[in-house]
C-alpha cells in the first residue's frame, strides 16, 4: 500500500512562489531529500510533515557550515 495521499513527491512549485521564511521574510528553497524548507539568510531548515510546511520558528532545526 503507497502513502500518495500523504507524503506528496516534492512540493508544488507555486507553493514556494507564496511562502517566506517567518524569520527573515525571505525566499526558502525546498530540500527533497530531507524533506525541509530552507531558509538561507535565517540559516534554517523547517520540516514539512505529512506534506505540511511546518514554518515555526522553534520547530526549525539550524543550519551548520
């Protein structure tokens, strides 16, 4: 049985059009792999779960070098 409904293959393209970093305002640029949102100019990545951006602050992890 496939999960389709629930884990989407990569996020809709007009989806990263609207949505913004909550910390800086600025662009977030979408990780497959990890299944994350980052935002380069915060230095955060903020998970998506079950296909939902999760953009709060305290749920993103840091981004190290």
């Amino acid at each position: 049985m496939t999960d389709a409904f629930h884990t989407p293959p990569s996020v809709d393209p007009r989806l990263l059009e609207v949505l913004v970093c909550p910390i800086t305002r600025g662009r977030l640029t979408y990780d497959r792999e990890a299944q994350e949102l980052i935002s380069a100019g915060a230095r955060k990545a903020f998970p998506i779960r079950d296909g939902v951006p999760i953009l709060l602050p305290d749920e993103a992890r840091d981004l190290t070098d």
